[in-house]
C-alpha cells in the first residue's frame, strides 16, 4: 500500500541474495529497475521478469572515461541530456498512462535512438583497447538497450534509480556510525529503521510523530492487523489524531 522502501543486509553481494529479497516469483506485470549489477539480471531471466536498467548508472560509466576521452565523452552527455529534461516536463505536466507513454514516445524515443547509433557508429570506427574506459562504457550501454528502453514502453518504469540512490544515501553518509552496530543484527535493525525513515518521508510523513505512535500504539494493536502500521497504511488509518509523547507537550 502506498510507496515503500526496503533496505536489506547481506553480509555480501552474492546472487543469491537478491532471490532471498524479492522472492522466488514476483507479482504478474512487475518490473525491476535495478542499476547493472548481473544478479538482478539473472533474476529477471530465471523468474521471467522484465528487467530495466537506470540512464544515471549509464551515464557515470562515461563520466569514469572523461579524462581519456573529453570530447567524446561530452559528446555522450550531451546526447543524454535531454532524457532528464523530458522527464521534467512528464513532471510539470502531470501526465501519467497513456499520455505519459505518448510524450515519451514522441520525445524521448528519438534521443534514445539517436544515442545508440551513436554508440554503434563509435564501437565501429573508435579503435580502442578492450580494457579502455570509454570502450567499456560504450560495451555497458550496448549491452543493456533493451533494458534502458524499457521505460519508452512502460509509463510506469522510471529512466532511473535516482529516488533509490537518494533514499539510500543516509546508509553510507552515517558508515561510521553503523561500525558500532556491532553485530549483523545490528545491521539488520539500521536497516529496519531506517527503512521506516525513509519510507515516511516519501508519504509525507514526520518520523517522529510516526515512531512515537507506532511505539505506544503496538502493543495493543491487533496482531492480525499489523500492516496497519506500515508508514503508508499508518498515515491512512492513525495520522489524523497520532498519539503524542510527554515531551511534545512542551514544545
């Protein structure tokens, strides 16, 4: 119910962990978007499931290439820059469904192509070593097209994992301070809270005026309706009237 963020540990970046995470069958229709790491690749194709990849990840691998290749690697910039700026005019705009897919279509379709032929003209005249970073980025976005452009068929498939990356910025912002976690478990329950955190300010909620409910509301609260308390199920049923702490009555 309502958008939801989920930080998981793993105590490493074994594939197999992504099928603990999302499970060994995902809903009909669903798509992951995920950046270029191959496990999600790999589970997109074991379970069937369409697998976009993120123009932001796409774009850094050029952005690694710059000091090699300037001109070049402005050239690629340029060429995407554009998708970003589409996006907004999606945004101020206020499409969605159809006319979202249409404006896409319309707009985005020809940068996306003119990009990858650009790609393509460049993998056949640049010659450049296998291990050059402009090589590997041009070898990154060949390989993923149809993953990039998924999201010209898909309106509800973001170009990016940017809303993601900028949720899960606190987890290495505050690295120094998880040290002191001390176990896995530890790790688990940062992962927890801050799950909650950020889940509640993408649904527009106070943190603290969630916690300080949630902790005094749970203990009574039917076991059978617990998902009530999830920060968007919460904001529906228990926001209006939140049950307040000592302390807030002296602010």
């Amino acid at each position: 119910a309502g958008n939801e963020i989920v930080f998981f540990y793993f105590d490493s970046r074994e594939h197999h962990h992504v099928f603990r995470a999302l499970g060994a069958k995902p809903d009909d229709d669903s798509v992951i978007v995920s950046d270029g790491y191959g496990a999600y690749q790999a589970y997109a194709k074991v379970t069937d499931t369409q697998n976009a990849q993120c123009w932001t990840h796409s774009r850094r691998e050029f952005i690694n290439a710059e000091e090699l290749e300037p001109q070049k690697v402005k050239d690629a910039l340029d060429l995407l820059r554009p998708l970003w700026r589409i996006e907004k005019e999606i945004a101020e705009q206020r499409l969605v469904g159809d006319e979202k897919l249409i404006y896409r279509v319309l707009h985005a379709k020809p940068v996306v192509d003119a990009f990858f032929a650009w790609v393509a003209r460049q993998q056949k005249e640049t010659a450049l070593l296998p291990g050059n970073k402009f090589t590997e980025a041009l070898g990154y976005v060949s390989k993923r097209k149809e993953a990039l452009s998924l999201f010209l068929t898909d309106p509800d498939v973001p170009i990016d994992t940017n809303e993601l990356e900028r949720a899960l910025r606190v987890i290495p912002m505050g690295r120094k301070n998880w040290l002191f976690c001390w176990t896995e478990v530890g790790a688990q329950y940062v992962g927890i809270f801050q799950s909650l955190i950020v889940t509640c300010k993408m649904n527009g909620i106070d943190p603290h005026t969630y916690f300080v409910d949630v902790l005094q509301r749970v203990s009574n609260h039917p076991r059978a309706d617990v998902h009530q308390l999830t920060p968007a199920n919460w904001k529906q049923h228990f926001s209006a009237n939140p049950r307040r702490s000592l302390i807030d009555s002296f602010k």
